[in-house]
C-alpha cells in the first residue's frame, strides 16, 4: 500500500509531465573546491562523520544464527561485529587488550569464542574476556576490566549499524532512522537474502563517489546508452528528512498512470528510490530489489565503495539465478560509468580550473546533502 508521503510524491512528478517543470531549490550553491582537496578538512570529516554517527555495515544475513561474527575495516577502525548466544548484535574494537593484535583475522566465522592468534587471549561473542593463556604472569589483572572495547551496534530493519568509536552518550538510533522509518519499514529487508556483495577502491574522493547518487541531472549523459532510457530526464521529487533524503527517480512509465484512478496507483513499479542515510550510505530501491551502498574515504582522493545486493528471496533455479545476475551486470555498468566520471573529476583538480563547483537547483540532495555535512562539522548536527 502506498503511504500518503508516496502519493504526493506521484502527483508531483505527474504535474511535472504536464508542466515540463521539475524540482527546484531556491538557489544556485557554489560549493567550494577545497571541499573535496583539503586534506584539513578530510581529517575532520573523518573524526566527526565516520566516527560519531551510525554507518550501516551490513545486513541481518551475514549473521543468521547466533555464534557467527564478521569484521569490518572500510572505516579505518577495525570492528568485530557478532551475534551473541542471545541472538543481539554487539560491535568491538578488533583490538586484543593484551598488545593490540587483531583478535579475529578472518572475514566472517562461527565460534562460542575468539583467540587472538598472537598470545591467545581469548573472549565471548559479548566481548569479555574469558582466558588468559599461561595465566601466572598476569596476576593481579582485572579480567572483567580487560572485554574488548564495546562500540554502538543496532540492527533495525534488517541492516547492521555501528558508530565507530565509543560513545559517552547513549546513542538513540530509533530518534536518528524516525525520518526514514516508513520507507525503511515498507521494505522488509530483514526478509531479504544477499545475492551479491562487493568492494571497490577508487581513485577519488569519497563526496564525488557521494554525489553520483544524489542528483539525476547526469543520467541522459553520463548513461546516455544504459540507464537513460528507463527514467524521466531529470524529473525526480526530492523529500528533505534532514539530515536524510528521499531522492524519488520516476520512469518513463509513470504517464501511463494518468489513465489510471489514484486508487489504482503503485509507487514502487514506478520509480527507483534513492534514501540517503546521512553521512554515507544509501538504500537503493528497485522496482523488484535494493542495493545498500556504503562510501567510505580511504585517504585524500580515495575512497571505498562497498555495495549489498539483496534480493526478496534466495535465487533457487537456474532462471532466478540469470535474472538477478541480469541486473547485477546492468548495475555495475551504470556504477562504473559515474566512476570513471568520477575518477576524472579527480584527476581534474590539479589543474585548478574551478575554485567552485556550481551546483544546480534541481541538484537537490547535493545542496542537502553539504548542509547536513557542514552542520556536523560545526557541531549543528549530532545523533
């Protein structure tokens, strides 16, 4: 069933056939070119948005039963992610608190405990430590003192968040997702299976890989030959839920509706539906299927694109199997296409031909999006 913010949404987009008009913020946005080269400032990015707010880092099915655990390291901060024997999701520092190895070394896994391979200290999937090999040379410690260092970790509607440090402050994930939690909800994700998961690392900032899913002026150019035809050119109804977006991408045959009575309508079928997740993600929603993307910078002029593929169900036949990997191939041309733009834009820099980029009006969830990031840098914005 459509929720009323959906069927807004497709009036709206119905009204822009009929006027030729689409959505307009009240202003240009010159947005400075030390946005994306000063290394100062990336250094405050990282400490502010990839360590004080909620980064998604995976999905339900990389941990379906409790004992399993997997690790993460896209942020610069190694993590251990587990589901304890309770079923819960903890998050740790993937830190021994002897002489600081990487406890678990493995992508993913399942045990009732972790060694560290160095000294073999080993601890529980709630992070405490359990053992203390030849234990005579460390009378006097304090074991219940010495868990692994315990990081936020939520698991709501089938996706894992963690903030990647520790927080004095409890953090309400409820209040920060309560924007974005009808769409969210509506998806029931925690339903659905992964088909594909992938990393890449790119030779570009991580605002310009950010940037390539926050506006669709770029779709009847950059993917003249791919994406183009399946949209309206650059129609989409953006729906500020700061510091999150709702960026509504219609296709072409969303007209037919206006033979249809309203009753009739289907958001879904009729639009891909890009939800940014401030700082960095962002769910992806197909007509059939949802893509979970996670933008990470990895130095300056580098960042990490990880990306989930879920699909509603397992692909059990040979059919289901070539229909999926269909819409994996076609998605990761589309993606490689803004890359490759990407990476050049990147390039471009040096030659320091721009002191701004002119960011448009209907390049909405751009202009949202550096808001959001400017508040947080200046301490308008917290979880």
């Amino acid at each position: 069933m459509n929720s009323a913010e959906e069927l807004d949404i497709i009036k709206t987009v119905l009204g822009y056939c009929d006027s030729g008009k689409t959505h307009m913020e009240p202003e240009l946005m010159m947005n400075p070119v030390t946005n994306y080269t000063d290394p100062d400032l990336l250094e405050r990015e990282v400490e502010t948005l990839f360590r004080k707010f909620p980064i998604i880092v995976g999905h339900a099915a990389q941990l379906p039963e409790p004992g399993q655990y997997f690790t993460h390291d896209d942020t610069g901060v190694p993590i251990l992610v587990t589901r304890n024997r309770e079923g819960e999701i903890k998050a740790f520092m993937n830190v021994c608190r002897h002489r600081g190895a990487r406890v678990a070394t493995e992508d993913c896994g399942s045990s009732n405990t972790i060694s560290c391979p160095y000294h073999g200290w080993t601890y529980d999937l709630d992070g405490q430590l359990r053992g203390v090999r030849q234990p005579s040379g460390f009378d006097g410690i304090d074991k219940a003192s010495l868990g692994l260092v315990e990081l936020p970790a939520f698991e709501r509607f089938g996706l894992i968040w963690v903030r990647p440090s520790v927080s004095d402050t409890p953090v309400d994930i409820d209040a920060w997702l309560a924007p974005m939690a009808e769409q969210l909800g509506s998806l029931n994700l925690e339903g659905h299976s992964i088909f594909r998961e992938w990393t890449l690392h790119r030779d570009m900032g991580w605002r310009i890989a950010l940037e390539g899913f926050q506006e669709c002026y770029h779709f009847c150019t950059a993917h003249k030959h791919t994406a183009c035809s399946s949209y309206l050119d650059n129609q989409s109804v953006f729906v500020n839920q700061y510091p999150h977006v709702r960026h509504a991408v219609p296709l072409t045959r969303i007209t037919e509706l206006k033979m249809q009575s309203e009753a009739s309508w289907d958001y879904r079928p009729n639009f891909m539906t890009q939800n940014y997740l401030f700082p960095c993600n962002f769910v992806q929603v197909m007509t059939d299927h949802v893509y979970v993307h996670t933008i990470v910078p990895t130095g300056l002029g580098k960042c990490v694109f990880k990306c989930l593929m879920l699909i509603p169900e397992p692909a059990r036949t040979d059919k289901a199997e070539r229909y999926w990997e269909a819409n994996y191939d076609v998605v990761r041309t589309v993606f490689e296409e803004d890359f490759v733009i990407g990476e050049g834009i990147q390039k471009g820099f040096a030659a320091g031909a721009n002191q701004h980029f002119v960011i448009g009006r209907f390049e909405t969830s751009v202009q949202l999006g550096q808001k959001a990031i400017d508040d947080a840098l200046e301490g308008r914005l917290a979880v």
